[in-house]
C-alpha cells in the first residue's frame, strides 16, 4: 500500500483558537515620551570602542544601533573608513537606508550579492560573507585599498558566531580583521560573551572590552505561529522562563506542535498528557 504524502501546509487544527496579535501583546504598551538621553552601557561602549575592540551583549531593543552610529560617526571624522555587516541581507538593506538618513547618500554605500551603490563610500554595509571574502583577497596579496584606511568594523547578529555552518565566516572575519582596525561586536544572545571577550583579547592586538546587562527594555512575549498562520502563546507563564521545559509549554501550543509534527513526519506516537 502507498504511503500518504505528508502535507506540509496543515490544514487549520480543530481544537486549538488562535489568540490575535493586539491581545498577545497586551500590557506591553508604549513608553511615556521623555527627551532622549543615553543609557550608561551605552555611553561605555561609545567610550571603550576609542580604546580597543568591544562586544556589547544587551537584549533585545536596547539601542545597539545608537552605538553603531556614534562609533561609525567618531571613525569617519577620523578620516577612517567603516564596514557594517549584517547577516540577513534584508537587514543589510535596511540599515543601508537608515545609515544613508543619518549620515547623508554620498557617504554610505551597500555590498551585497544583489547590490552595489557607492561601492567606495566612507561607510559600507555588506554581508559578513562579502567582507570576509574581501578580508581573503587582501591575505593573499590582493589588497582592496578599502582595508588601507579601514577604522572600525561593526559586525552586528554577532550570534551568528554560533551558527554551526555559517560562523566559521564570522570567526575568519574577526581572524583576518586587519590589526589597525577596531572590532565593535553587537548582539542580544551571545551566550558565553566572557569566553569570547578572552578570545578576541588573545588574537587581536588590544583588549576586548565587553559591555553587557540584562534587563530589557522592551518585554519579551513568545508565542507559536503555526505554518496556517494561527498565534497562540508558547508558555502558560506571561514571561518566558530562563531555561525552558517541555512542561512550561502551554498546552494549545503543545498541540499544535503535535499537530504539526504528525503532518510533516506522519503519525508517529500519541501526544502526552500533563
Ligand atoms: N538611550 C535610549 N533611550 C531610549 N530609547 C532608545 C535609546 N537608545 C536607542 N533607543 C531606541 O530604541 C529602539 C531600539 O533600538 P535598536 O534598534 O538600536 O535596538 P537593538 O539593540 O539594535 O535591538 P535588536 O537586538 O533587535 O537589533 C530605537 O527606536 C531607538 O531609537
Ligand atoms: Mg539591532
């Protein structure tokens, strides 16, 4: 008897109401407007980076952008150049229109597989890719004359390091980094930042600083959004528990998990109770 093809868009489950987007994140709500004045974690990134390399560790919404603009605005008064790089070339391209906002169109230029405006602008966003392969040509003799003046790299998602098949990119980067150069390291989940702070220190000419905290500015909600496009919260709990067990799963979730799994690997075991 043939096999019944797993169907990988499942139909609506019967038992599981979605909950909406407005009432997922209610009580988040939005902050009183107040003048803008910077936060200290940033104010010793923006100072640790006129010193040596930085990894700023912080979560989610934090304002690492803001450290970014001040680090990249200090280098190109210096006459240096700076590379931006993202992993997600949609990203790349976001922050390109933002950088062009701040610091003017003939200033800032994009790199990426698809684009190439203002290739030798004083401030480049690229790939993590286009710049390690860059950092490749100037190791084997071919030197991009960009590196000759490069000041600072921002490598943002800097998670990306943990990536089993892509952070070998981000580890060569960093590796191949040319020594005049700072390294400015952005992310919101680097798990072991120590480790990597004594890492960097070990391999690049001054000390990596590291700048981290814990406490978000903006709440986390998670939730589940399953492939037929209905929300449910992914924990019984408001608040996402620090190390996550199958038991904190809520229990629509749950379902739609099995549901889920059924259809893209078939039937395979019935779903527990608890
Ligand atoms: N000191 C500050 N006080 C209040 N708001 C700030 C401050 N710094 C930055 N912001 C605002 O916080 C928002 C989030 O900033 P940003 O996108 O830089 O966060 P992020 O840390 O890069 O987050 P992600 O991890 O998602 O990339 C922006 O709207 C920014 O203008
Ligand atoms: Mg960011």
């Amino acid at each position: 008897m043939a096999h019944k093809k797993p169907d990988p868009t499942p139909t609506k489950p019967r038992h599981s109401k979605s909950i909406d987007l407005a009432r997922f994140l209610e009580g988040i709500g939005s902050p009183e407007f107040m003048s803008f004045s910077l936060d200290p974690w940033q104010k010793e990134a923006i100072e640790k980076i006129r010193q040596g390399d930085v990894i700023v560790s912080v979560p989610t919404g934090s304002g690492k952008t803001y450290v970014a603009v001040e680090a990249a605005r200090h280098a190109m008064n210096a006459e240096k150049t700076v590379l931006y790089t993202s992993p997600i070339k949609a990203l790349s391209n976001t922050k390109f229109t933002e950088f062009s906002k701040i610091f003017g169109p003939d200033r800032v230029g994009i790199l990426t597989g698809e684009r190439r405006v203002n290739p030798y602008a004083e401030m480049l966003v690229m790939t993590t890719e286009i710049l390690r392969n860059l950092l490749y040509d100037a190791a084997s003799g071919e030197i991009d004359f960009r590196l000759d003046t490069l000041g600072l790299v921002i490598l943002d998602e800097a998670q990306f390091l943990a990536d089993p098949e892509r952070g070998v990119v981000w580890e060569e980067t960093i590796i191949f980094c040319p020594s005049q150069t700072r390294l400015l390291l952005l992310s919101a989940s680097i798990g072991n930042p120590e480790e990597l702070t004594t890492w960097m220190s070990s391999i690049r000419p001054s000390t990596c600083h590291l700048v981290r905290h814990d406490n978000r500015s903006v709440p986390l909600r998670s939730g589940y959004l399953h492939p037929n496009g209905s929300l449910t919260p992914l924990f019984k709990t408001l608040d996402t528990p620090t190390s996550p067990k199958e038991a904190d799963l809520h229990p629509k979730t749950k379902h739609l998990f099995h549901i889920y799994e059924q259809n893209i690997l078939g039937p395979r075991r019935p779903l527990r109770r608890s």
